[in-house]
C-alpha cells in the first residue's frame, strides 16, 4: 500500500524543457531537493550575475529515476555534460574539426608568448570558463584548462590553438 501511495505522486511524464517542469509541482519539488543537495554539498551557490560577465548556458535533463525492474522510482535532474559538450562545440565553432586523442601534445610549453599575434581575449576566456565548469566530470582535462587558465589576461595565438585542441579533445 505505501509503494502505490508513494508512486501516485511521481510524475510520469519526463518535461522536455524547464518551462513545462517549473509547470508541473512534482518537478519544482525534484529541482528544489536538487538544488538543496547542492547547497547541502557546498557544491555551488548561486550569486547574482555580474555586468558584463559571460554566463556558461547549462543543459538540464529531467529524468525519472528507475529501478531494476523498470518502476519509476523518484524524479530527478541531472546536467548532461555530454549535451553540453556538443553545445560548446557548436558555439565555438568546432563541429567540423577532427577528434585528436590527447588534450595536449606531447611537450607542448607554453610561454607568455609576446612575439606572436594576440588573439580574442573575450572568446578565450569564454573557452576557458566553458572547459571549467566541463572539469567537475572531466578529471582528465582539469591540468590542462588550470594551465591555459593562466593566460586569460593576454592570450596569443598559440594559446588559442591549445584550448582548440581541448574541445578537439572532447569530441
């Protein structure tokens, strides 16, 4: 009798985009306990956003969750890094791009680089901070973005083709 009462409430109807679950209380309820996990976590907090910041767009999944024989179990929200990779692709223009298998190559040093010719210093650090928020799941990319994190001030073109080859990297 509880496992029917308790299955009433869930929803089974998966949303398709935030409008429709912010719509739906069962949904608000799953976001709110998400959220609150992440509070309770100190995973994150939320900020109001600053002027002229970039801010990275997120790709929400709503899903309910299952059990082994298929039976909805409780509705929950995920971020799908694997959406959000391809969204970044597509932003940075990088869908065409061949895959390579290493996010740096092999003795690649990089310097301040004065000499060549700089690059987009706001599309660098867009790429920058979009590889970021990608290392809370991408541990194998966390020692090469800290370390091309370092040339947001001043990129130059050799900076540039080293983030590119991270989202190379990522395909």
């Amino acid at each position: 009798m509880e496992f029917w009462l308790f299955n009433s409430f869930i929803s089974k109807i998966e949303p398709k985009n935030v409008k429709f679950a912010l719509y739906h209380s069962d949904w608000v309820q799953a976001i709110q306990e998400e959220l609150n996990e992440f509070e309770r976590n100190k995973v994150s907090r939320l900020i109001p956003t600053p002027k002229d910041v970039f801010v990275v767009g997120l790709k929400w999944v709503f899903r309910n969750k299952l059990d082994k024989e298929g039976n909805i179990e409780s509705e929950g929200i995920s971020i799908n890094q694997q959406a959000y990779t391809k969204t970044l692709l597509a932003k940075f223009g990088m869908v065409g791009d061949s895959k390579v298998k290493v996010p740096m190559t092999f003795g690649t040093k990089l310097t301040p680089s004065l000499d060549k010719p700089a690059t987009n210093m706001t599309l660098y650090q867009q790429m920058i901070v979009s590889l970021m928020y990608l290392t809370t799941s991408r541990l194998d990319i966390i020692f090469h973005v800290s370390y091309y994190a370092r040339f947001q001030a001043n990129p130059r073109e050799p900076h540039m083709a080293t983030v590119k080859n991270v989202f190379k990297y990522l395909k």
